[in-house]
C-alpha cells in the first residue's frame, strides 16, 4: 500500500525538475537564481516565480504558486448556493459579473431554470462591459510593465472609472457586483441607465482610436513586443490554453461561437486571429475584441426588450436536481468554468472552478525561456493573470 | 520616417496635457475631502436596522435568517428573554463585524420583515482593528426617514408595501371585532 | 461525435449513466487516450477541466414494498433495501475538441481505495493537465504516475494532511473571532473567555 506524501518521486535529475540548478553553463560561469518574489509591481498580484539566469537570459523559470489560496471550494461545500456566490465574485476581481454569471449558469442548468428574455439581454449587457474594462485595464497594465510608467494605465483607468459608475449604478459596488441570481439578474436596470450606457458606449470608439493612435504605432512597443514570448497553434491547444492567447497563435476557438449560451447567436460579431502567436499579436487582438464588444454592446442596448429581470425562484432553501454540470463561457481571460455535482441537498457535493489564468500559466516557462529578465515581465503581462482566480 | 509612431504618441500626451486645463471631461480629480463625490443611489456599503419611530421598537423579529445566511458569517443575534424564559420578538443583541462584512447585499434579500438594509457609509476608520469595526444594536440603529433619504425609490416601495399590509390587518381586525360586538349584542335564541 | 464507436471499440469501459460520463480502467488509459485524439470522429485534442472528487461511503437504507405467492395466498411485506457505496477518490476529465468544435466528452478515472490512489496521469498526453493534477494530489492527495512534476502548489511544503479531503479535521487555533456562531463557537470557548459583553 503506497501513502503518498510530500517527498514523491524518486530523485533523478529530470524528476525533481524543480531543484535542480543548472551550477554552471556552457562556458562554465555560474548561473543565478533570482526569485521573482510575491512583493513586486509587476506580477501582477502575489505570485512568484524562481528564475534561473545565465547572465541576463533565462534558463529555467519555476512559478510558486498558492500565497492567494482562500479554498474557495471547500467553503462552498459548506454554504448555501446562494451564499458562494458573492465568493465567485472575488475569484476574478475584476470582472465579477462574468463570474456570476458563469457560476448561475451551471446553477441554472442543475435545476432547469428557464431565463426571461430581458435577463438574457441585461446579462450579455454586462458581460460585453466587463470585457471593456478588462480589455482596456489589460493593455494599461502591459504597457506599465513595459516602461511606460502610468501615462496609458491611467488613460484606460479614466475610461475604466465611467463604467464602473454604471455597474455601481445597476448593482451597488463598483467591483464585488454580486447582481445575478438564478433565473436572471438581482435588479432591474434603474430609470436612464440605458441611455447613459449607450453614451459612454458610442464615445468609446473614439477613445480606442486615441488609444490606438499613442501605443500601435510605437516603435518601442513594436520592438519590445514583436517575437517575444512565442508560443505555436499546436503546443497551445495541447496545454488547454484559451481564451485571447490561444486566438493569437491563430486558432479560432471561441466559446461565444464556437459553444453559444445566452442569446450570443443573436449577435454578429468577427472573431479576430493572430498570426504570430506573441506579445505584439496578444496586445493588438485585445483592441480588436473591444471594437467588436462595442458593436455588440449597441446592437443589446438597442433592442433590450421589457419583461421580467428574473425567473421566479426563491432563494432560501434552494435545492436543485441531483446531477453534474461543467458550465462554460467565454471570459475575458479565457474559458471560465464551473464544475458542480449536486446530490439534492442545501449545498453543493463538489464545487470546481475551471480558472483560465491558471491554466494558461502552464507555457510560461516554454515561452520565457531564452529571453532576458525584462522580457519575462512582458510575457507575464500579456498572459492577463489575476490572481484571485490562479489561487481560488 | 522611423519615430513617427513615437511622435504620434507624444501628440497625444500633449493634447491630453492642454485639454486638462479647460475640458471638464479630463479633468477628473476630486479634491477630497473639501470636495467628495455624490454617491449614487443604489451605491452599498454595510447594512443598518431600520426603526419605524421608536429606536426600541425595530422592525427585526430576531428570527435569526440573516445570521444564517450571512455568508463570511458577521452577525451575532441573541433574542429578549423575558421573566419565564419565553422569547420575545425583539433582539436584545445585533452585533455585525464591519471588519468581516462584505457588503453583499444577501442579508437585506432574505430578511422577511425589510428589517436590515444597505447604508452608504463610508468614513468609518477608527485606530482599533478589534472593538472599533464591531457595531452593536445601538450604533446601527437608523431611523426610516434616513432610508428614505438614501434610497428614496426602494423606500416609496417599501412604505407602501408596509402601509398596505398595514391597512389589511387593520380592516381585518375591524371587521372581527364588529362580527365579535354583532354576536354579543343579539340576543341568544330562547333553549327549548 | 457519436459515443456509439468508443462504446463498441471499448468493451470494457463502463457507462456512468447519472453523469453522461465513462468509467475508465486503469490499465486502458493509454490506448483510449490515443483513440480519442486520434480517430477522425472524435478528436479530442483538448483536456479543459480535469478536477478531483471525493465519495465518502455511503449506505441508504430504503424501504421496498414485495409482493410474494405463497402457497397460493398473495402476501405483502417490507423489506430493507440497504445500498452501499463504496468509498474512493476519483479524476474527472472534460476533452473538448477545438478543430471539430464539439462538446465536453467526460472521462472518469476512480483510485483503488482512499489508502491506495495512485492513478496513471494524463499528463503526458495532455500537458494542460499539469497544474491541475498537481492541484489534485495537493488537495486530495491522489497520486499521479507519469507526472514530470507532482509536488504540492497551494499548500506549503511540509504541510500534511490533504485539506479538501471530506473527512479532513482542520487545526483547532483560532484567532480572535468577533462574531462566531455553532461550532467555531465552541471552539471559540475554548482558547477564550466568553466574547459577548
């Protein structure tokens, strides 16, 4: 009988892959390791990584990860279903009504809730805001990394803080929304705000144009970013990596096409495609997600029709049907996931979050390695990590 | 010509530069606190007990369903015991800690009785991390009428919900007690 | 995608009706996985979400109405009816397929016992599976063979036990608790003095 415990595999050089220090390289000076420690501007919240260099390029780089862990899952093991879902709030920090509404969904399908039509439209509402801000937050954090120290991110965060005043204004907190429920939405959209969101909707064309003007151009950017952090079509869909890095290397995967829910085949909208699978490509695809989050942000706003905002469901003493679910959408990080298995009781059996920055995190080693300290940011950058979903 | 994405940028900058003396849209700083920003309506931040006119009457039951559901689990409820043990509708302690609170609304959702709701306060730094973020009945207890002034759509609806189910049982009652003055009044039939 | 083909190739892999999912032996991984990336119908080249799962044993005892003949007089009775469900750990896999676009196919690969949970690792095969078999022996404690890496990534080194486990007894040393309720209350009680005034 073998008990698993914490020394594991038998020590061979390739096994204990994580200790091994390469002492000397090839022209036998000694190599450095550098942890990349959870105290630093630019990774993003804490997360380290071990980073061992030759000179200035990296040779082996391990992330650590777990200094944000708050065993989300096990507290909703114990909790109502209605009670973890202000905790999938704070998973993905920024975009709390995707995550909302991913959790809602595979609720709704454990318990065949039918949605109302106007709860589907203030929902793909939401979700098209959340992507903005995630989108434009993204590019002024990546072009802090890179140097530019502030000028882009607080032009995206001025942008940034508009919306939010119209998330406060529907939901009441800016960031930790907490607004869907099952069946629908908590609220309904207060007097005006449609027409106040059409506003900001259609100025921002106008923003991403000035965005667009002081960054695509750059010639900085373009050689700090064009070839670094390379990663191909083949070895991304091997490492389950989705979302915007996977559609970079030029594989059309996108889960609002490619697998809809909601009312998302209600919409045309292109899906942009990198060709070279780097930096540059991840950055430049973000700006074109959002021009195409904005046609469908109009095209809800006008034809939101009136009704109910929320299925007929009571929230106390909630039970569902027993089964298993995986619900996915198509965050702004990629696919969000939620994997429950309920047995008919007050809370669920199993509560799994399927995290895209976590996953997409399993190349970074691939991509980084060969390239210098500074570039190792970059790449961390245009990954788009939040940590509260790496760690849950 | 190469640096003409450069230059490009640098006009945006300096256009963004001019525009931050005259255009209010870029001009975006609030000079707190001589200036604060209004807060929205629908803005939350930590419940309070609503009390209709007497601050020893509130509307809480302490039936106890918002400690129950209180996700990260802040309130502490323990009811009015009177002389023979026998529990009184009211709560002699609502303690909620402010420093646990996550303003997330699911405890004004499930109180029955519209009892607990949202504030928008938002000054509360104290120098204690323990007893100073702990409030009790007293410091949470706010009258309707400041409901009524920071959420004043919520609470018309409320006031006439209330006002209605009000007028109900007071016709309810009526009408038992004339059925109840009608059946002492007529005299009982002679018994053969 | 028609479950029809992997169903008649593969005898020996079980149907778990309840959750529209296949039970795989372990010794079958190998040849399965390679089926489903490769056969032109299925093509599964993606592992989206691979998860862990603890089933404590369970025993329902359900009553059963029996209606019997004997000796030609019909007679009633109850009887118990008692299930058991035996106790183990088990992985879960979604494969998707991204150049066919088709839906989770669910892959369910269960350990021996709680004591005995090595499991083969499909790591190898897909490599997203990495960080969340690393995420599965941390928190379950299920032990991947094949995995280039399998060492613990949320708890720190040195930690014991496997927290997400159900019979898992967390430590008893709480920090001061303003507002504690049921059983951190008695904990409470414990290490302080009484915390209502």
């Amino acid at each position: 009988m073998i008990a698993p415990s914490d020394t594991l595999m038998p020590v061979t050089p390739e096994s204990r892959a994580y200790s091994v220090v390469p002492r000397e390289n090839a022209a036998g000076h000694q190599c450095l390791e550098v942890s990349l420690g959870p105290q630093h501007p630019s990774t993003h919240g804490v997360f380290r990584m071990d980073v061992v260099v030759d000179g200035e390029t990296v040779v082996k780089l391990k992330p650590v990860y777990g200094y944000l862990h708050r065993n989300h899952e096990k507290i909703a093991e114990n909790i109502s279903f209605i009670g973890s879902m202000p905790f999938t709030d704070r998973l993905d920090y920024f975009c709390s009504m995707t995550n909302n509404w991913a959790y809602a969904l595979a609720v709704e399908k454990l318990a065949e809730i039918k949605v109302p039509e106007r709860a589907e439209y203030i929902r793909v509402i939401m979700a098209e805001l959340t992507r903005l801000i995630n989108h434009t937050c993204l590019v002024g954090f990546l072009l802090n990394d890179l140097g530019a120290w502030g000028t882009p991110l607080l032009y995206a965060f001025r942008e940034r803080e508009k919306m939010l005043d119209l998330l406060e204004a529907v939901s009441g907190a800016r960031l930790m929304c907490n607004y869907m429920r099952f069946g629908g939405a908590r609220c309904d959209l207060p007097q005006g705000w449609v027409s106040k969101a059409s506003e900001i909707v259609n100025s921002y064309d106008r923003f991403l144009d000035e965005f667009e003007t002081l960054l695509t151009g750059n010639e900085i950017l373009i050689a700090r970013t064009q070839g670094v952090g390379v990663m191909t079509a083949a070895q991304a869909i091997n490492a389950s990596i989705t979302g915007p890095m996977l559609r970079a290397t030029g594989v059309d995967y996108d889960l609002r096409k490619a697998a809809p829910y909601g009312i998302y085949d209600r919409f045309s909208f292109r899906i942009p495609l990198g060709e070279h699978g780097d930096t540059y490509d991840r950055y430049y695809l973000r700006i074109l997600e959002m021009r195409e989050s904005i046609g469908i942000l109009k095209k809800a706003l006008a034809e939101i029709p009136e009704g109910p905002f929320c299925a007929d469901v009571k929230i106390r003493s909630f039970k569902t049907k027993p089964g298993e679910v995986l619900s996915r959408i198509e965050a702004p990080k990629g696919e969000l996931g939620f994997y429950l298995i309920s047995n008919g009781g007050p809370s669920p059996y199993r509560y799994h979050v399927r995290p895209p920055s976590f996953i997409n995190l399993t190349l970074l080693e691939d991509m980084c390695l060969g390239s210098k300290i500074a570039d190792v940011v970059i790449i961390l950058g245009s990954i788009d990590i939040v940590l509260g979903e790496v760690d849950r | 010509m190469f640096g003409k994405g450069l230059i490009q940028g640098l006009g945006v900058t300096a256009k963004n530069f001019i525009e931050s003396f005259s255009k209010p849209e870029r001009m975006t700083t609030v000079e707190y606190p001589e200036q604060k920003v209004q807060v929205q309506e629908n803005y939350r931040n930590f419940p309070f007990l609503v009390f209709d006119e007497d601050p020893a009457n509130p509307r809480c039951v302490a039936c106890k369903i918002c400690e129950k559901e209180c996700p990260p689990q802040c309130i502490y409820i323990e009811e009015v015991r009177d002389e023979k043990g026998k529990a009184v509708r009211r709560p002699a302690i609502f303690d909620i800690d402010y420093s646990v609170c996550m303003s997330c609304q699911i405890c004004v959702e499930a109180c029955p009785f519209d009892a607990i709701k949202m504030d928008q306060v938002y000054e509360l730094s104290t120098q204690d991390r323990f007893e100073g973020l702990l409030f009790h009945k007293e410091d949470i207890l706010k009258p309707n009428d400041y409901f009524g002034r920071i959420h004043p759509t919520d609470a018309k609806e409320i006031n006439l919900k209330l006002r209605e189910a009000a007028d109900k049982k007071k016709k309810a009652d009526e009408a038992k007690a004339k059925a109840a003055a009608a059946a002492a009044a007529t005299p009982k039939p002679p018994t053969a | 995608m028609n479950p029809e083909i992997f169903i008649v190739r593969f005898p020996e892999v079980q149907y778990h009706r309840a959750s529209d999912s296949y039970i795989i032996p372990h010794k079958y991984v190998p040849e399965v996985v390679a089926f489903l990336k490769e056969h032109p119908d299925f093509r599964l080249d993606m592992c989206t979400c691979c998860t862990a799962v603890d089933w404590l044993p369970e025993t329902n005892v359900t009553k059963r109405k029996v209606i019997e003949n004997i000796d030609g007089k019909v007679v009633e009775r109850i009887e118990e009816v008692i299930e058991e469900k035996p106790q183990f750990l088990e992985t879960v896999y979604h494969l998707v397929s991204v150049e066919k676009k088709h839906g989770p196919f669910v892959i369910r690969i269960r350990t021996k016992d709680r004591e005995d949970t090595r499991v083969p690792s499909l790591t190898p095969y897909y490599r997203g599976c990495e960080l969340q078999e690393r995420e599965g022996f941390d928190l379950f404690g299920i032990y991947y063979e094949g995995h280039p890496d399998l060492r613990r990534i949320f708890m720190w080194e040195g930690f014991k036990d496997f927290p997400m486990r159900k019979d898992y007894v967390e430590p008893d040393d709480y920090e001061y608790e303003p507002t504690p309720h049921d059983e951190v209350l008695q904990k409470a009680k414990r290490h302080y003095p009484s915390p209502t005034p």
